[in-house]
C-alpha cells in the first residue's frame, strides 16, 4: 500500500483494489485478505470458511471508533454516531436509537443537532457505504479517494492490514474433489456458500479424473452460475434471482497435491 502511494504520481494510479492472498509454505495455506473477495475449502462436501469480508457493517465498531478519537477525519460534515434511519431536523429534542463504537446493541438519545449531520456509515448491505462513498473498508490504493464534491478523504479509514486464517494441509487426505475455492463479491452476492460447494461438488465428479483441466471447467461453471441467462427482465440465475452485476473472477484449487507433502 506504501508503494502504491509512493510511485501513484509516476504510474498515474488513482484508484484501489482489494486484495485476496493464499500462500502454501511447509504444508500450510495461509489465506490473507484485505477486502471484500472470500476464500472457502470444500472437503468431502463440507464448506470451511478460510476469510471474511470487510465492509462498512462488518467493520463499524473501528470506523466509529476511529472517527470518535479523531474527529477532524469527519470534515464537520459527518456524524461518528450510527442511527436507523436519516436524522430529520423536525426530530431535534425528540428521542431516537442510536449505536456508538462502543455499543453492540441499541440505546436512545436525545436528537441534536450535530446528529443531522450525514451518517459516517450509510445504507445497508451491499449498499451500505463509508461517508455515503466506498462499500469496502480494507484494500490497497486509494489514496486520493475524497467524498464527493469536498476534501474530505476517506483514505484514513481504509486498512491495507489483512485478515489471514491458516489451514493445515497436512492434517488430513484429501480426495481429488476438495478444492480451494478464491473469488470476488462478484460470485458471493449472489450464490451462498453451501450453493457453491454443491455445484462444485456436483460437477467435478461428472469430469474426466485424468483432464488437467477440470478444476477449470468448475471455475467457469461457478462464474456461469452467478451470472445466469439473458431474459426479458434481465440477467436471471436459478430460481429466477438476478444475475451479479459485479465483476465475477474465481479460482477453483485442487487440495490432493498437498497430501503428505513436506
């Protein structure tokens, strides 16, 4: 991320990218992650989850946490302070729920002023949004990345730092059909977990065990899958849902290599 920012004046980079890491070092996989893409092993049918997203739900106790111990970050346009809905002013002086970093539950209050101003973390789900600007909180770049129309910059809530989780190769056999499965939001916004590991687990049988190929072919299935067919309302994937919108990049990884391997 530091050199991002050192050499994005001579490569011209203004934007960002998350980032999602395995590394195999002495029978382990190490899966680092730095945003919003997510990492799963399927083994014997089983789904164990190998990272998680990082977004403005999922990280909002650090983001208010943050905006709290430095309030200038907020450019006295933002409110650290989370409420259920938009702050009218006709709701000054009435009470309202309200969550701070320090709450996992919620408590009421008393409407001020200050609260009207926009929420430090806006919306809900994947609409949900860092200064009403960026739906992911760890990734790389962005350095100049400002709320619109202000020079506000939302850099200083941003991590580069990632999750990493561990998984011990050594520690079990492996058949030809467990896998390590990496992908971005593109895939996970539209097929659950268990989805993925049964069309997985459904397709690689159905292959060639000798075609190199395979795991592939399993990939490209996923990404057909989450995409879905173009009908008259659109992009549709089973049980007529919408298609992902986003970009959609999967890896499919054989784990039978790392058997016993030293």
């Amino acid at each position: 991320d530091l050199q991002i920012e050192r050499e994005r004046t001579v490569y011209n980079i203004s934007g960002g990218c998350t980032a999602l890491v395995v590394v195999y070092l002495l029978g382990k996989l190490y899966v680092a992650n730095a945003g919003d893409s997510r990492a799963i092993i399927i083994r014997n049918g089983e789904v164990i989850p190998m990272s998680s997203e990082f977004t403005p739900e999922t990280e909002r106790q650090r983001l208010q946490y943050l905006a709290y111990m430095q309030p200038h970050l907020l450019g006295n346009e933002f409110t650290h302070l989370e409420f259920p809905r938009r702050v009218q002013r006709k709701e000054v002086g009435k009470r309202m729920l309200y969550r701070d970093f320090n709450m996992t539950g919620w408590a009421y209050k008393t409407i001020e002023e200050d609260d009207l101003k926009f929420p430090l973390i806006y919306g809900e789900g994947k609409k949900a949004r860092v200064m009403a600007t960026i739906g992911v909180t760890r990734g790389l770049g962005d350095h100049d990345l400002k709320v619109h129309d202000s020079n506000i910059y939302i850099k200083p809530f941003l991590s580069s730092s990632p999750e990493v989780r561990v998984y011990d190769l050594l520690q079990y056999e492996h058949g030809p059909d467990d896998v390590l499965i990496l992908a971005t939001d593109g895939l996970w916004d539209v097929l659950l977990n268990e989805e993925v590991a049964e069309a997985v687990t459904n397709f690689l049988p159905n292959c060639d065990p000798d075609d190199p190929h395979r795991y592939t072919l399993a990939a490209q299935d996923l990404v057909m899958r989450a995409r879905g067919v173009l009908k008259d309302r659109g992009w549709r994937i089973s049980n007529d849902r919408l298609g992902s919108g986003d970009d959609i990049s999967v890896y499919v990884i054989p784990l039978i290599h790392g058997n016993k391997q030293s």
